[in-house]
C-alpha cells in the first residue's frame, strides 16, 4: 500500500508544476486535482517515451527523467504571466461536502478491499501492465502475437504504464493496491467539478453537483479504464465549456491537454476528440485549431500502433457489410440500449431538466453537442461490431453511459440551481455566483 | 412554476445518484465482500492461479508454455484458463491450445516447451514431471 500512496503522492508533485505551467492563477482543488491528472499524464509519456528509445526502465532512470520534467514544467510555470486576470478565489466549503467525502471514503475501501478482480484488468489493463514490468518496457512482441488479441493490442496504454510506474516503485508486480489510483483519479476529477461548479454558483449547488457525480467519478470497475477515461474526459469537456462560455485561454489550455490524455487511455477518448471538434466547430468554429494539444498529444501512440501493425477488433474485416447487415435489426438495437440503459431515471432527469429550462440549451450546446455525437459513435460502434451485438451491448452499454454523464450532469445541475434560485437562464448571460 | 419544478427535478436527480451501499461501506462488516471479490476472479477454480505460481516458480522469462485444462472449449473455460495463465505467467510465452473460435491448435502443443497440465490427464512416460502441485503438473519434453 505504501507504494501505491508514494506513487500518487509522486505524481501530484509531478504534475503540480504542468498544472501551474498551464494556468498560473491555479490555486485550491483544482490546482491539486489537476495535478494529479497531469502526474499520471507525464508518468505515461515517459514511460513511453523510454520504450519508444529502448532505455529499459528501472525506477532510477524513470525517476531522473520524471523529475528532468518536472524541472522543465517548474520553469516554464515561472515565465511571467501574460494574462493579468487575479489568482482563483477560495473556494468555500460547504456542509454538503461532506456527503461527497463519505461516498469517496466508501469507495477508497471499495476500491482497495481486494487484489484487482476485474476480468478486464487481470485479461487487459493489468495483463499488459505486467507484462511490460518483466520486459522492462513495452512488449511489442506480445502486443503483436496473434494469440494475445485478447488483450486489444491497439487500446492506448497510459493506464498500464501508470500501473508499472507504482510497481517499479514497489520492486515488483503486486495487484494488491493497484485500487489506489482509481481513488486517486476519480477524487481528481470530483475536486475540479468542485472548483469549476464554485466558480459559477454558490456553495451549495457546487457541492450538491460534485455529490451528484461522486458514484460516477467513482467507477464501481476497479483497475480498468473506466474511471481514468470518465477523469480525463469530463474534465476537459468541462473545462472547454468553461474555455467556450467564458473566454478563458487557460481553461482552453487545461481541456485541450486533458483531452489528449483522455485519447491516451482509451479508444473511446479518441472518439471525444473528434466529438468536440465537431461540436467546437458549431459553438466556436474559430477556434477550433487550439484543440491541437489534444492531437499532438494522442499522436504518438496512434503512430506507433499503426507502424507495429495492431488490430482494432471493430476495424476487423468489412464493416461496410457488417453495417448494412445490421441495419434492419436497428430497432432490436435501439431496444436492447434502453433496456440496458444504467439508472434510466437518471437520464430521464436530465433530459426532464432540458426541457424545464429551455433557454440553457443554446448555452449549453457545447456539452449537449459533445454528448449526442459521442452517443452516435457509440450507437455506431454496435452496427459495425464483429462481436454479437446483444453480447457487445450487455457488457458495454451501461460503461459506455457513465462515460458521458459527468459534463451533462454538471451542466443540468446547475442551470436547475440557478432556475430554482431565481437566475435568469440568458444563453448570453455571464455566469454569475448564486447566492443561497 | 418553473422554479418549483427546477427544484423538484434537482432534488430528484441528486436522489437517483445516491450510493448508500457505498456510503455505508465504511461502517459495515467488510469482510463478506473481501470474500467475495477476493475468490471472484477464479470462481470455483481457486487451485488454479495457486498451481500458476508454482508453475511459474519452475520455469524462466521467455520459456513457451501450452496451457492444458479441463475445459478444452473456449466459453466452457479455456479462455479464463488460457487469460489466466497469460497473467500469472506474464514473461513467458503462454500458447493456446484452442482459440476463441474453437480450433484446436496442436501445433502449439509442438512448439511449447513445456505443458502446464491442471485437472486434465496428459498421457505419461513420454514427459519429464518438473513440478506437481495445487492439482496441476508442469511437464517437460
């Protein structure tokens, strides 16, 4: 365990001075949260970056070169600022707050009671990670056998490579504790939910939206990608609402970044590229070329897969045939995503909140946007399967919703906040703090 | 009118994301569930992964291992056997006999330097037993 909390603890000083790079006027929980998304970010990119130059890893050489860009990052976070706008303001806790730490208490024993059981983390994400520890780096050859297809060759590994970074620390392969960095993404994500949630509403719906969005950041899938992509992902949806709504070059600059490290650890997180382009192209059309960190970022690994040749399953074959096969069962389709659709009423909430208050949704049409595409693309993905689609939509339906969830929800949250305080829903309005 | 209704729909979502069984695992009897978790992974196979350390004990980083289990058949079990084995084994090269589609592949069973045997007869005499544990014997051409 100890390794698991140094690990950590490691990459949020790691990350602390790429937070500060980015946004010199970081303070308070988002400082911290987005610390620790950036440390797993920069451990991932060097541990990559030592494959791709065949240095074997050892936690010396990791550690020097971990702490190189740290130095690197503190220097750059030094540079005199340019924009003059004053540091975040404290952010006040609130009563509320505590419901949310006692859900995060639950999950931080949920997460850690067991070595990882997850069939998807001893069969994927934990597999490569180690077997990249033994090799001492990544194992091209066994992501290119054709017997480990199993493992998706071609999913991006920056959760695998965060794994070997916590066991090299530990001196060898222990799944015992692994757990602990769920807890830490998902209390990342909910401490920039917070922050971002306070800088537009009073203490109250701030706290009552990082509440609701807890059991979400909190992915009951221990050790698999879940938790980390819902992380990555909603913070920089989040984080670009707020760069579209309010014109703030460092919230563009934290999505973009944070949206490059959502492509690094899932295929779905490459898809939320596209999704925000396209949705950044109808809200904000001239500003679509600032996603391009994103893209630099996503870049290397989808080289690198390309060049060693490995498969995506949903490529496999024609998909044109499977589609067009598949397009008369569409209605069973749609009818097996709303039978197995998580916590219906929930989303039945949210699209009731809509239409409660019309006038957000101009406001809001970044996050909508954003939703309803990556929606499609998922819908897409049961058209175009190789798998049995009923199997494909039974093991995946109900991950793939809560992956879209938190940004739809902060946003429903607080437009419902502001209505039942009696704000004005302008679609052109400033945000403006709602007193309780 | 549509404040009220705001604060109706808040209030209902807040209450449909609640997550008591979460909330109260801290002050409840845990270990049920570290039972639970902790064999679920090998369901009614909890010798297996045991016979795995062992198997992985006598052997080195880079040998081929072909992987024999009760269940030959992909969804009866060969696939948990055989993503099993690749784990714990992580280093060597772990071979299926069979693939998802059922084939059976005794090519590996050639090339693999050796046979991790567990709960399924290999016939004898013709291979040196390295180790025998959890249920299981390790084979050698």
């Amino acid at each position: 365990m100890t390794a698991a909390l140094v690990a950590t603890l490691s990459m949020t000083v790691l990350g602390l001075p790429v937070a500060l790079a980015l946004d010199r006027r970081a303070r308070g929980p988002l400082l911290l949260g987005a610390a620790f998304l950036y440390g797993s970010g920069v451990v991932f990119a060097v541990l990559l970056g030592l494959s791709i130059l065949h240095i074997r890893w050892t936690i010396v050489i990791v550690a020097i070169v971990n702490l190189a860009v740290c130095v690197a990052a503190a220097v750059l976070a030094r540079r005199p600022a340019r924009e003059t706008r004053a540091a975040t303001r404290q952010l006040k806790p609130h009563w509320l707050d505590l419901a949310t730490l006692l859900t995060m208490t639950g999950f931080a024993f949920y997460a850690t009671i067991a070595p990882l059981w997850e069939w998807d983390f001893w069969a994927i994400w934990g597999m490569k990670a180690r077997v990249f520890l033994e090799h001492g780096g990544i194992d091209w050859r066994f992501l290119e056998s054709r017997w480990n297809s199993y493992v998706h060759p071609d999913y991006p590994l920056l959760v695998p490579l965060n794994f070997d970074f916590v066991t090299l620390l530990q001196g060898g392969w222990s799944d015992r504790w692994l757990g602990v960095l769920s807890i830490a993404w998902a209390a990342a994500l909910l401490l920039i939910v917070r922050d971002l949630a306070a800088r537009e509403v009073s203490p109250v719906p701030a706290a009552l939206v990082a509440f609701v969005v807890a059991p979400i950041a909190a992915s009951r899938f221990v050790g698999i990608a879940e938790g980390p992509l819902i992380a990555f992902g909603a913070a920089a949806v989040l984080f670009l609402r707020r760069a579209a709504l309010f014109d703030d070059p460092a919230a563009w600059r934290h999505g973009a970044v944070l949206l490059g490290l959502a492509a690094s650890v899932k295929n779905e997180g490459i898809a939320l590229i596209v999704s925000v382009a396209i949705a950044m192209l109808f809200v904000r059309r001239r500003d679509v070329l600032r996603l391009w960190p994103a893209v630099a970022i996503a870049a290397p690994w989808l080289i690198l897969r390309a060049t060693h040749d490995l498969p995506t399953d949903i490529a496999s074959g024609s998909v044109f045939e499977r589609v067009l096969a598949r397009m008369p069962h569409a209605a069973e389709i749609a009818s097996l995503v709303t039978r197995t659709l998580y916590h219906p009423f929930f989303w039945a909430a949210l699209l009731l909140g809509f239409l409660i208050v019309p006038a957000a949704r101009r406001r809001e049409a970044f996050v909508l946007l954003v939703t309803a595409i990556q929606l499609a693309f998922y819908l897409a993905t049961y058209f175009a399967t190789p798998n049995d689609p009923r199997w494909h939509i039974a093991t995946s339906w109900s991950r793939l919703t809560e992956q879209l969830a938190v940004p739809i929800t902060f946003v429903v949250v607080l437009m419902l906040a502001k209505t039942a305080a009696g704000v004005e829903q302008s679609p052109d309005a400033e945000a403006r703090p709602v007193e309780p | 009118m549509r404040r009220i209704l705001a604060l109706v729909c808040l209030l209902a979502i807040v209450a449909l994301r609640l997550e008591p069984r979460l909330m109260q695992l801290p002050f409840i009897d845990r270990q049920p569930i570290v039972e639970l978790l902790g064999n679920y992974a090998d369901g009614e196979w909890q010798q297996y992964p045991r016979f795995l350390q062992h198997v992985r004990a006598c052997t080195r980083a880079g040998d081929s291992i072909a992987i024999v289990a009760p269940a030959m058949k992909w969804d009866d079990g060969y696939s948990y056997a055989y993503y099993r084995a690749s784990y714990f084994l992580a280093g060597r090269e772990v071979l299926p006999l069979v693939t998802a589609d059922d084939r059976v592949h005794p090519e590996n069973f050639q090339r693999a330097r050796y046979i991790a045997t567990w709960r399924a007869n290999v016939p004898a005499g013709r291979y040196k037993v390295l180790c025998q544990a959890e249920g299981g014997a390790l084979l050698q051409r």
